[in-house]
C-alpha cells in the first residue's frame, strides 16, 4: 500500500509540473539602424494593423519619430509602435531586440544593450483600454547598468514622449 501511495504521489508531482509552465513573451523588435533612446509599444489603437507572427513570436515594428517639445536636445528622436492588437504578452521576457538596416537586414542586438521600462495603461478617447509597454535601447552605453535602470536621458525622454501621448490619446476629462 505504501508503494502505491509513493507512486501516485509522484506522478501528482509530475503532472502538477507540467502545468505550471511559464508563459513567455516571444516578442521581436525591429528597430531603425543606429536609433538610440526610448521606445513605446502601444496596443488596442482602433485603426492600426494587428501585430504579425513570425514563428513563435510577436513582431513589433519600430517607427523613429521627433517630438518637437525636445526639439534641438540629444533626445528629441524616440521609437513607437501602434497596434490594434488588443494587449501585450505577460510572462518571462525572451523577447529579441535587432536594427534593421534600410535593405531589411537584421543585426541583433546585445541583451546589456536594452533595459526594460514600465508597462501600463489608460482609457482611450473611444473608451477603449489602451495598454503600452517601453523599452529603451542603446549602442553607446551597453552593460549591466544601463540594463538595470536605463539612462537618465532616456528616462527623462520617457516622461515627455508618455506625457505627449497621454495628452493625445486619453479621455479629456
């Protein structure tokens, strides 16, 4: 009896294993050659195209684009990317970061060379639930600080540009 209990108890364990896998992100993202600085994903924006699949993972296309209140400063030119797709993948980050040059070609880019910024949300002038997430990027200042906490620069340009939008794109109350 006691032989029984050991076996059904293991494969409890064993199954119970395979339902806790992690979901993972599987995002990738095709940034301008060279860019620099902080770049906002926005999603569920009516009248944008749905991201595409490529594989296993999500392709987010970055656009380089100025905002002009950061006009004649270092970061004036920041990256963004709209989607009708209703909301970001949530899980562990494996997402792959690559420039892509004028003819398409892809260079990767190095993991101490992006940092993670913040995610979040706010309703829409339509009503709808517009979710967004940063990233920033760099080919300057690569390393283990910079991916923990970014650049000062860019963190101050992460503050216009979601100001900007916010300003754009949220209710008016």
């Amino acid at each position: 009896m006691k032989k029984y209990m050991i076996v059904a108890i293991s494969i409890l364990f064993l199954a119970g294993c395979g339902f806790n896998k992690q979901e993972t992100t599987n995002n990738i993202f095709l940034i301008p050659e060279g860019f620099e600085g902080s770049i906002f994903t926005f999603y569920n924006m009516p009248d944008e195209p749905p991201l595409k699949k490529e594989d296993d993972y999500t392709v987010i296309p970055v656009k380089e684009k100025t905002l002009d209140v950061l006009k004649d400063t270092e970061i004036s030119q920041y990256g963004v990317s709209f989607t009708s797709t209703k909301d970001m993948i949530y899980g562990v980050v494996n997402d792959k970061y690559y420039y892509v040059d004028k003819n398409g070609k892809r260079t990767e880019i190095n993991d101490q060379c992006i940092s993670l910024g913040s995610n979040g949300g706010f309703s829409g002038r339509n009503g709808e639930d517009i979710k967004y997430s940063v990233i920033q990027v760099t080919s300057s200042s690569c390393g283990p600080s910079f991916k923990e906490n970014g650049r000062n620069d860019f963190n101050a340009q992460v503050n216009h540009v979601g100001k900007y939008y916010f300003q754009k794109l949220a209710i008016k109350k």
